[in-house]
C-alpha cells in the first residue's frame, strides 16, 4: 500500500472510531439513552474499551494470516483509541456514579475485585499510551517491547472486569473472552511454531 | 415445543363484546388507530392501555414526584424477555395475559386454580404511591392499582402450619424468549415469610397509572414489596403456594452470597460487588441516600426485630 493510501485508511480508521464516542454525545443530549442515561453512558464507554482492545489484538494476527502490512500500522491508532475509550468509562464512572467521592472510591477500588481489575487495566492502557511515540519508543530501546506486552494482562484483566461485574447472564462476556483467548492463543501458537525463541525450544524439546 | 405464530390479533376478536371489554390488545390497537385516524390521543384513553376502576389511596402515596410512565414501562428487569432493561417493552407485546389462572396450593384450606376474574372479583382495587428500589441501585415513584395480597390469603384460608408464601412466574418459553436461554433456574421463584405476606403495605397489583399493567411490568397479576428490592416483587404470577418451609427463591440460588432471602434495602448491607448507600432515581441526575426499608422503616421494621439484618439480607 503506497503512503497516500495509507492515510487516507488512517483517516477513515480514525474517523470510524471517533463515530461511537459521538454517537454517545449526541444520543445523551437527544435522551435516546433510556430511562438511566447516566449510567448506560458508563456501561457503553466500557464495552467500546473492550472492542478497541480486542481490535488493537486483532491486527498482529491479521498480518500473520492475509500477509497485509497494514493492519500493523493502524495498530497504535486503534490502541489509543482503546485507551481514549477507557479513560471516558473512568470519567464517567468517577463523575456519575461517585460524584467526585474520594474516600468512597478509594474504598470501591481497593474493595471490589471488579474495579480493582478494570484500574488494573486502564492503569496499563495509561502507561502504554505514554509511552506510544516516536521519541518513547526510541528512549526505551530494547525495552519498550516488553513494557508493550502489557497490553495482554490489560485485555484479559478487562476481561476478568467484565465477567465480574454482570448479574447473571454470562453470554457477552463469554463471547469477549473467547474472542481475547482467540487472539492471545494465536500469538503463543506461533511462539510454540517458530523454533529459535524461548517457548518455542521448551516446547520442541519436549516432543 | 409448539411455536406460536398467530398473531395477538385476528378479526375474531373484534366480534364478541365479551372478550372485547377483556383484550387489552385489542383497546390499545384501538387506541393506536385513533391516534392515526383522528391525530389525537381519547382524552379517557390516558397511555393506551385499559383504564381500571379504583379508589386513591393517598395516606399509602409517598410525596415523591412520579417517575415518567415511559421510564416505568421502558427499564424493566424482567429476564424472562432478555436481560437488556429494553428488551421486555420490546418483547413481552406478544405475551397471552387472557386467558390467565393461578393456582393455590400447599397448605391451604381452599386449594384450586383460579381463572384470574374468579381470584380479582371480590377485590376492590386501589391505587398507592410506593417507592421501587431496585438492588442495582436505582429507584422510581410508581403509581400501582392493586389490592393487599393480605385480603386474597385470608380468602384461600392458609393452614396453621403455613408459615411461608412462594410465588411462581409463567413459564413459557415460546412467549418468553428470554426462557430459552438459562440466565436463572426458570420458572422464576420469590417468596416472604408469611408475615411479610400479610402486611398491609404488600400489594398483589394488577396496573400502574389508572390502566391495567403493560406486560412488561408482569401482566397480569404481580406483587408489589415496597420495603424489598425489587427482584422480590415477582411479575406475571401462575402459582402461589403456601409450605411450611422458607422456599428456594430464584435470585438467591443463582448467587446465595449476593440476594438473600429477606432481601429488605439496607444502605448498611453492601452487595458484595457494590455499595447500597445511595441510589439514582430514574429521571434524576444526583444520587440519593438509600433508606433503611427503603423509607418503610416506621411500618416494617418491627417484623425483624431482633433479627442480625447483616446476616438475614
């Protein structure tokens, strides 16, 4: 894909992405969020967190499959944006639900193992975005890989959140989970498949 | 299993006057078709659905401001239609609530399945003004149209060794399609200790706003536990059986550690996963403070006296 191309996907990318947080805005303001606005404004931001985070995942093994270069270069794009997402779902958790209530949701963190997962997470998605640019990745060297990796406890610890927080019906949780172990197994695939690297050699030596 | 596909609706119905005063589909397709027809909303009509005759009760009506008929009729939890809070005004139109029975059962002197005219005609109808607090921590003003479940249990002549009342929900996957998938251990089960079930606040309802229940509030017979979370005021009632032992409630066998039996709001017993301090009430944006029996403390409190609250909850 030449360069001019490739931007205007970014755009596009970039655009669609921006579409559900609009959406939101406007869906508040023209009161088609039902009856508990508020808090359905709180549930949607998380969900959209998720789906970010699985599709930022989703791009490595794309390139892995079709052999496209770039699905890899919208991946930091789609990361911020997932992050972009979480920090809007914080907000208005922090607002609407806790209206500012320090010591209560100091309680709630250290109290709810749900919560404590999702500011695991978002504690995550916190470092990895300042450490997304340019300059950070040059600063960090061989590092910044690793610190990267983070990004898979951040999906499965969002995950965890999301299991945990529902009343009784399992069902999208499980479908998220699912997609994320998906996504997570195809990476430890092919670390186990290409001989030279840590995993692979336990894994060959043993069969 | 026999999937309906007749409509609710067919010309036949039109005909009889008899079922034409009973069909509550069939008024509010009325009520649709002068909307369109002469582009205005009957005066008498008031939100489409079948008035009903009573009598307000405004010594049992809290101050508050009513929470708006769309909000009450459009954020249910009623998992029998889907455990999205639109989902049940979505899908529970096509509900059969006519012909309807329920059947009395266990330790009663006048067992019997009742068609549901036979158990509401000698019950004269009221309407009170109660407080709904739902355990995930929202809370709505709603004007009920019902009768004390006190009257009905004098009436069926429970036994002396009824100390326990159980409810039971329709089962009926084909109209229920929330049924076919196991979120809980259908059919859905609530139940009160047999005081809680004579106490004159507990309300078996029969509408909301001066019209009979949309099906989305449990048409057509529900109850109504002002001082409870609202998972215990169970819609859509087949069956109410009296035993001696506390039943098997739905909530509290999907999660024992989370819904207790009793169930009564308390802002001092968290959830496990969240806090009952404060609530939002539907239509508003600032959280409120969550009372003890959800403000019922004057009238219900003395019904746990000397009960731990912390470990009955």
């Amino acid at each position: 894909m030449d360069a001019e191309r490739m931007a205007r996907l970014r755009l596009l990318v970039f655009v669609a992405a921006l579409a559900p947080a609009l959406w939101l805005a406007w869906a508040l303001f023209a009161d088609r969020l039902g009856a508990n606005p508020f808090e359905a404004l709180t549930r949607r931001s998380g969900e959209w967190t998720l789906r970010f985070l699985l599709l930022t995942l989703l791009m490595t093994p794309l390139r892995d499959w079709t052999g496209w270069r770039w699905p890899v270069r919208l991946r930091r794009m789609l990361g911020l944006y997932a992050f972009f997402y979480g920090t809007l779902h914080l907000f208005t958790w922090l607002w609407f639900d806790q209206f500012f209530d320090w010591p209560a949701i100091v309680e709630e963190i250290v109290k709810r193992p749900f919560i404590t997962a999702g500011m695991g997470a978002l504690l995550i998605l916190l470092a990895l975005a300042a450490t997304s640019t340019r300059g950070m990745m040059r600063r960090l060297g061989r590092r910044w890989k690793p610190l990267h990796r983070m990004v898979y406890v951040a999906v499965l610890l969002a995950v965890l959140h999301h299991f945990w927080l529902v009343k009784a019906d399992l069902l999208w949780p499980t479908i998220y989970a699912v997609i994320a172990g998906a996504l997570l197994g195809h990476r430890l695939w092919r670390r186990v498949r290409r001989p030279g690297r840590l995993p692979a050699a336990t894994a060959l030596s043993r069969s | 299993m026999l999937i309906r596909r007749k409509p609710d609706l067919t010309e036949a119905d039109v005909t009889d006057p008899a079922w034409y005063a009973r069909r509550r589909e069939f008024l509010q397709g009325t009520a649709a078709l002068l909307l369109t027809a002469g582009g205005l909303r009957p005066a008498r009509a008031g939100h489409g659905g079948r008035r009903l005759d009573f009598r307000p009760r405004p010594d049992l009506a809290v101050p508050d401001a009513l929470t708006d008929y769309t909000d009450v009729t459009t954020y249910n939890n009623f998992y029998e239609f889907g455990t999205d809070k639109a989902s049940p005004a979505e899908l529970a139109g096509r509900l059969t609530t006519d012909p309807w029975s329920v059947t009395v059962d266990g330790e009663v002197a006048r067992p019997g399945t009742y068609a549901l005219e036979d158990l509401l005609k000698p019950h004269p109808l009221e309407e009170r003004i109660y407080r709904l607090r739902c355990v995930e921590r929202w809370s709505m003003v709603i004007p009920w149209i019902g009768f004390p479940l006190a009257d009905l249990i004098t009436r069926v002549e429970p036994t002396s060794r009824a100390k326990y009342v159980a409810f039971t929900t329709l089962y009926r996957p084909e109209e229920m399609p929330g049924q076919r998938r196991h979120v809980l251990d259908w059919p859905y089960v609530e139940g009160l200790r047999m005081d809680e079930a004579m106490h004159p606040l507990t309300l078996l309802a029969v509408g909301l706003y001066g019209e009979v229940l949309p099906n989305q509030n449990g048409a057509p017979l529900r109850l109504v536990v002002p001082w409870k979370y609202g998972f215990k005021s169970i819609k859509s009632i087949v069956r109410i059986h009296f035993s001696e032992r506390q039943p098997m409630t739905t909530w509290h066998k999907a999660a024992p550690h989370e819904y207790g039996f009793y169930a009564n709001v308390n802002p001092e017993v968290d959830h496990p996963r969240w806090s009952q301090k404060r609530e939002r009430r539907i239509g508003e944006f600032r959280k409120r403070k969550t009372l003890p029996f959800n403000g019922y403390a004057e009238q219900v409190a003395h019904l746990y006296a000397g009960m731990d609250l912390r470990r009955f909850f």
